[in-house]
C-alpha cells in the first residue's frame, strides 16, 4: 500500500479459522501495521504467535484493551462483539466487525467493497462484514444488478463445514474415516453446537445451517435475505435461500437462479462477470471448466461459472459461485474493509 | 400380490447397481415370477446369482434372448436398450427400461406410477422408467400440482455418486481416504467416466453430471426439466435445473422452489404430502427434523421436508426432497411399474 501512515491494530478472536486468517493476511499484505494487538479470551493469554518477524503475546480481550488502538478486527462471535465492540469504539478504534452483531443495525454499514465500499464513510465506528455466503454472491450478482437490474435471485447453497469452525472441519473428517473404516458415527458438533440434535455430515447433506426461525427458514438463509438487500441498497429485491451443509471442508459453492430487470445479452454477462473486481470467470464447459470448492479453497478471488440463459423465462439465467467462505467471505473481506480505512485516514 | 398369474421375467443389465436392487426387489416383493432369466453381457455369462431358493445362471443378452419373456426389466445403458429392446418387444415381452433410450419417445409411456401410472395402458409395448433426479421431484410435487396447478419450478440437486455406477462409488470413497491420508488424488471416473476431463468428488462439488449442451445446460439438467414436463403432460411448465454431484453415497437430495398457480395454505401443503402415496412428509424444523441422505438410502419412499411459503412471492414455496436414487430413483420405481403390469394382465 501506498499510505505511510502506521495504525495500532488490534484483532479479537484470534484462535479461530477466520481470526488466523485475518492475522495471515494483514503480514502477507503488508498491512500498514504500528503495533499489532492480539486479543482472545483468557484461556488463551500468555500464548505467543508469530507474525511476521515478531512473536506476539496474546493478551486477554477486555473492556480496557482498546487503549490506543485505531483499527480493530472483530472475529470471536457475536457475544464478545457485542459486549467489546462499543469499548473499542469508545477508545477511539474503527471496528470492522465479523459476526452477526450489528450487519442488520441501521447505523452500521455492511460492506462488501466490490459492491458498496462507499458506504464506509458513513460509519460510526463500526463496519460490518456480511455473512460468507453473502459476500460472493453480491459480489458475483454486483455487475449484473448495475448493468440490467435485479428483480429476483432463488438461491441454494453447498456450503463447508469450516463455516461452523475448527470443530465442525474435525468432525466431518473424523466421521469420515469412521464410515470409512466401517464404524459407527456419534454426531456431535454439526448441524449446530448448541442445539441438542446432531446430524452426521459425512458422505451427507444437511438443509439446516443456523437455528430455525417460526417462519421456517433457518437463520443462515435469513441472513442472505436480509444482508443481500441491505448491501444492494434495495429493499424490493426478492430473495429466497435454502442453505445447506455438506462435506467440504473449505469453499461454499452456491447454485443461483437470477432474474435481471432487462432482456440481456449472456455473452455480456460473460464480459462484465470476467472484467469485474474480484470476480474469475471459470466457464468453458466444452473443456469441463467451472468453479470448484477444492480450487477456489486457499484463494481470495471469487470464482462464477455455469453461466446460461433460463431456458423457460426470457430474463433469467443460472449461475454457479465459488468462493473461500473464510477468505473472500470473511477474513479477506474485512482486511479489505480494513485497508480502505487505512487508505481514507 | 392378490394376482396369481405368474410371468416369465427377464432382467438385462444384472451386474448394475439397478440391476441388482431389481433382483433383490422381485424377491422381497414377491413379484409373481414363474420363470426369471438374468442377462448380461457376454463377460457375465456363466456366472450364477441367488433368487430367493434358486441359483440362476447369468446368460449374455443378445437379441434371441427374449423369446417367452412376457415382462423384461433393461437397466444396462441406453445403447443395449436401443438395441436389444425391439427385439424384447417383437418377441412379445413389454419392457420397462431404465435408461434414457426411449424416455422422450412420443410413443412411449414415461412412468412414475404415484404420478401417472394410467399411461401405461397406451404403451407400445415400452414403458420408460425417468432419470432419478427426475422421479422423486416429480412424486413430491404430484399432490401439489393437483391441487393449486404448478407454474414453475427451480431446483438445484445434491446428488449421489452411486447415480453414476458403482466405479464413482469406489473412485468417492478410495479419494476420500487418499485425502484423509493426506495423498494425491487422481480422479478417472467423474465426472462424467467417458470425457477427458475428471476433477475430485471428496469432499467437493461438481457442477456437471453427464455432458453438456450447446445450451450451457448439461443432459442430466434438461432431462429433469424435459421429463417433468412429459411426465405432468403439460408443456406449460417453465422447469430450470442445476445438477451436482457431491460426496454422498445413496440417495439424492434436491432443493425445490415452486411457483403455484394458486394461493394456497401451507398447512394443507403439508397434509397433501403426508398424505400422498409413496412421500414421506419428515418436516419439524423444531426438532431439527428434515430428509437426509443417509436416512432415506435403502427405503422405497421419498421424503420431503423444509416445506415453507416462500417470502418474496406469496404463490410460491420451497421444498427439500430426498430418495435413494437407486430405488425409487431407479429400481423400485421400474418394480412398481412391473407390478402394476402384472395386475393388469
């Protein structure tokens, strides 16, 4: 980055995927670092790691630890962001905030920047980073939506278990070699950790990602509604999403159906979704070429293929949207965020 | 069954994963058999397979093979059936075929027998059995088509590897261990074993089953939105399919959006299915209860869950669907036909 200018920046949750992503990203990206504060929950303080040349310890996250600090990553969960993100605030810290604690709040903006990056001016101390399987589809649709309109997106989703955590990858993996080996399986962590009924999620799909609202759509389809409307700034935009769990570990893989607001050319579609930031267009399929969750893992670029005119209505199309649900869809998306504030200071 | 006729029964193609359940399904179901011949390939031959107290030898299928054969199950790929089937017919035999030979056939009646099962009395002697994918989409929306009309449908599938033969089964799990073994992978069977092209199914999604079309869409997708449209006998039906592979054994899931032509209840939706032949209503989000493959693989039903009014159009709703693609989706469903054809004689 160009900026010289040096920030203090803290990140809060760093024993998680996203957490040592975020810390892995702000060192390879050479992130205009002063002093890096690492913040976690007091089982892990004393802990050291390593970033860049320098072993940083890790200190315990509380109300005080903000002192100072101008650019704060939250990623532990919606509890400590509610309960922290207003101290750091308060001190003084930009909080580009990770979990679900303030995306749907009308104050906080909730950013993708391939898509609204100009809605961080606005902030109040808080940005919002949306949901993993929101992010790469705005992000993919964003072209589209400026160019011919959106009126309707139907949205089914193939989604990894490193969304639901370390926990979760070790379960699917350990489930596996027991189905493998030709033993039996005692669900534990997934659908989800803290609702009573487990589900085996080897060599399964599970259509339930997130609690169950009374209106029959799990939290995590929810969120795709309701993000995928406050980040396109459109209210009238109808959306539907099933979300489904299976065994993959890293890469959400997404079937869409779009309905544009204008007859469109698909070979445009092509040109705009290949020219787009942040978007690859992997569409050949005379070669078998599309995106895949084992290719897209590991990348922050987000990966759209399958692209095909609706053969039943003349403004539709379907696409398929592959992206890495902790990069692109959550620690790259919030360093992102991060070195645009950076840039605007 | 009350019938007591007793028939010569032939079943072609009996090393399959269909042909096998086929066998199996004849004798668990008591299928009126006075005589069964099993026919395969000239490499088969000679071999011998249990039938109940019996032990029948394997006999290569050629076209003289059919004559006193009155009903003939063929499940050995469409070139055998396109070959072998008229001769069945001339030789008297009606035959139920299970491949993709003569679906779209204007002659022949294409048959999944809680939907449509009357088509039979104007067969030509073939009665088609539709593509899995197919049939327990087709079974679920019956009672719902019935009773509001059904203008449009969108589904995205999450389909087994035993769909494509039991070399995708061995090549899913061998892969999966090679990952788990942390080894390298070399796919040679999806995703479609006759391409040149092959990626990794562990613990991925392949957006492509079968080969693609000028159109962008692949067979498998446009036999789902051609054969539902035969099978409901209403060209009207604007139908749009994503069809993917993933890491799953038995039995195929599927995520269905359905425009009805009419308001309706979503309670009396539910009673619909619940009450519908053949579909197993598995919906109590409250208890974390929706179809899985892994417990719909080795039943005959289909069973269907995540049943909720859509929130963007209000004539419209969203479904989960799972059935071992195997028997209902193949085996079960030819058997029904063959029973029914029994009855009738």
């Amino acid at each position: 980055m160009s900026n010289q200018k040096l920030f203090n920046v803290a990140v809060v949750g760093i024993t998680g995927a996203v957490g040592e992503q975020i810390i892995r990203l702000l060192a390879e990206r050479n992130f205009p670092v002063q002093e890096l504060k690492l913040l976690a929950s007091a089982r892990s303080a004393g802990k050291t790691i390593r970033f860049k040349d320098r072993d940083i310890t890790v200190q315990e996250a509380t109300p005080e630890s903000f002192q100072g600090v101008e650019i704060a990553f939250f990623s532990a969960g919606g509890d400590v962001s509610k309960a922290l993100v207003p101290h750091a605030v308060t001190a003084g810290a930009i909080c580009i905030d990770n979990t679900n604690a303030f995306r749907m709040d009308p104050e906080t903006p909730l950013v993708v920047p391939e898509v609204n990056i100009d809605k961080i001016n606005g902030h109040q101390g808080v940005i919002a980073n949306p949901n993993c399987s929101t992010i790469q589809m705005v992000a993919a649709l964003k072209p589209l939506y400026d160019r011919y309109g959106i009126s309707r997106i139907i949205v089914s989703t193939y989604q990894a278990v490193s969304g639901a955590g370390s926990r979760a990858i070790d379960e699917m993996l350990r489930q596996s070699k027991q189905v493998l080996d030709g033993n039996e399986v005692a669900p534990d962590v997934l659908p989800v950790s803290s609702l009573p009924v487990k589900h085996q999620i080897a060599f399964n799909a599970i259509p339930q990602i997130d609690k169950f609202l009374d209106n029959g759509f799990t939290n995590e389809e929810m969120k795709m509604i309701k993000e995928t409307k406050k980040i396109m700034d459109d209210e009238s935009l109808e959306v539907t999403a099933t979300c489904v769990r299976i065994p993959v570990v890293y890469g959400h893989s997404e079937s869409v159906y779009v309905e544009l607001k204008q007859d469109f050319d698909i070979d445009e579609i092509k040109r705009l979704l290949a020219d787009a930031p942040g978007i690859v267009l992997v569409d050949n399929p005379a070669e078998q070429q599309y995106p895949l969750a084992t290719e897209a893992a590991g990348k922050t670029d987000t990966f759209v293929g399958r692209v095909r005119r609706d053969l039943s209505n003349p403004r539709a199309l379907n696409m398929w949207i592959v992206s890495d649900n902790l990069l692109k869809g959550a620690a790259w998306n919030a360093v992102q965020i991060g070195e645009y504030i950076a840039i605007e200071q």
